[in-house]
C-alpha cells in the first residue's frame, strides 16, 4: 500500500512539474526576466558610468548595445534557461554559475569590440570591470526573477520593477542618441562665401527638425537667424541643390564663435569654399 501511495506521489510531482513547465503563463515569465535581466544589467552599467565617472556614453550608446547583446543572447542566455527550468538547482549553485557567466561575457567583449587576444591587459581594464558589473547585475536580476517563478509570488513587485528597470536604460540611451545626434546644415552647391548664423534672436524661428535632426538650410547671402541656441553639438555640412536634395558632403574646418549685439546671442562663421 505504501508502495502504491509512494508511486502516486511520485506520478504526482513529475506530472506536475510537466504542467507547470508548459504553463503558457511561466513561459510568458520566463521571456520578461530575461529581457528585464538584460535592462537590469545596462541600467546597472549606465549608473556605475554615472556616479563613478561623472559622465554617460554619448555617441557610443548603440555600440554599447553591439557589445552588450551578443554575448548575453548567445553565452549567457541559453544557461539562463536551463538555470530557469531547473528547479532543483542550489541558490549557491546558481550564483556561482551565474557570475563565472558574467565574468566570461565580460571578457568577451574586448573580441566584440576589436582589441582581439593581442593584449591579454584588456581583460583587467576598468572597462571590463564595468562590463563584468553589467552582467553580474543581469545575474541578480535573473536570480530574483527565477525565484519569484519557483515561490510563485512576488509577481506584482518583479513586473513593477521590471518597468523601472526597462525605462530607465532606454530613456538614458535614448537622450544619449539624441545629444550626440549632429546639426545638419544645406549649403547651395552655388553659394561661395562666407556662413554667418545668428542664435538666440528673439522673434526669429526657431531651428526646425527633420526626422530627428536639426537641420538649418542657409539662404544664398550665407546669413541665417533663429531664436533657438546653438545646438550643442558636431555639424554636418551638405551641399544641396536648388530643390534641396543632398547633393554631397563638404568637410569644413575652421568655424569661429564670437558674442552678439545682445548677451544671449551668439554668431558663428565658417567659410565655404
């Protein structure tokens, strides 16, 4: 008889860890820890740049995604899976695997980004130190994610903190972009001269944008006002025609910046060969 009772629990349990390992629910789980665990670790990586170095990436912020993605969908992922249906693995167990995970991913990256095996230093740079940061804290992230899923509770604070998590790295990427996004400005292909652009003039329009750039298009006498401030930025130079199409860039050295008549203006000149 306690052989049969033994049997049953046995038929029991296995049939319930079958169920609940296609729950369409856990598998839905499953995929918001892992992409929380990937935001979890840049938003890790963006703060540490922020209040260690006082800065944030600037125009590197996609290649930090390049650098980033590769490694944690093709090394660290597929054994977050595993980790995730394993139920039976240790804490311990997991956060030893978890973090010689996030110390491989992170030496992984200088190969992602061209240094190659060439300077075995690179490994033990402040960079990898803060790439190790960012998949150790993916790590930490996952672990809580994995446990919520093994206690089944605790959904409602990982979701809540899963939408932080998510936010704040693609907002802080997303100004990133848009800060290092350059000024374009259309010079005719007839113009020859000398570029002169008056900011901040009061009742003067301000800089119009144009599928995210700021685009100012210099009249044929070279003097153009706005109200808007000089964007701080690089500038790219085109040379259009008379319907405004881009007809080639133009490299131009050399732009000098003096006061206005007024303190809030600002003038800037270049010369176009």
């Amino acid at each position: 008889m306690s052989v049969l009772i033994q049997n049953n629990f046995v038929q029991h349990a296995a049939l319930n860890k079958k169920t609940k390992s296609k729950n369409p629910m856990r598998i839905l789980f499953y995929v918001v820890v892992a992409v929380t665990s990937y935001f979890g670790g840049l938003s890790a990586y963006l703060a540490f740049l922020s209040v260690v170095y006082d800065q944030g990436l600037g125009s590197e912020s996609k290649l930090l995604i390049g650098w980033t993605l590769a490694p944690y969908l093709f090394l660290i992922l597929p054994c977050y899976t595993l980790l995730f249906r394993w139920s039976r693995a240790m804490i311990w167990l997991r956060v030893i695997l978890l973090i010689g995970l996030s110390l491989l991913a992170a030496a992984s990256v200088p190969f992602l980004i061209g240094f190659g095996i060439g300077k075995l230093s690179h490994l033990f740079s402040p960079e990898i130190g803060a790439f190790a940061i960012l998949f150790a804290s993916s790590a930490i992230v996952f672990t809580i994610g994995s446990l919520v899923s093994l206690k089944e509770r605790g959904y409602l604070l990982f979701m809540l903190a899963a939408l932080v998590l998510i936010f704040y790295p693609s907002f802080n990427l997303a100004s990133e972009v848009e800060k290092s996004r350059p000024a374009i400005h259309e010079i005719p292909q007839s113009f020859h001269g000398t570029v002169i652009i008056h900011y901040g003039v009061p009742d003067y329009p301000t800089i119009p944008k144009i599928k995210g750039y700021q685009v100012i298009s210099i009249p044929e006498d070279g003097i153009y006002k706005t109200s808007s401030p000089r964007p701080p930025r690089g500038i790219r130079h085109t040379l259009v025609d008379e319907k405004g199409k881009e007809i080639r860039l133009l490299t131009i050295n050399g732009e000098m910046m003096r006061l206005g008549s007024q303190p809030e203006v600002t003038i800037s000149e270049y010369k176009v060969p």
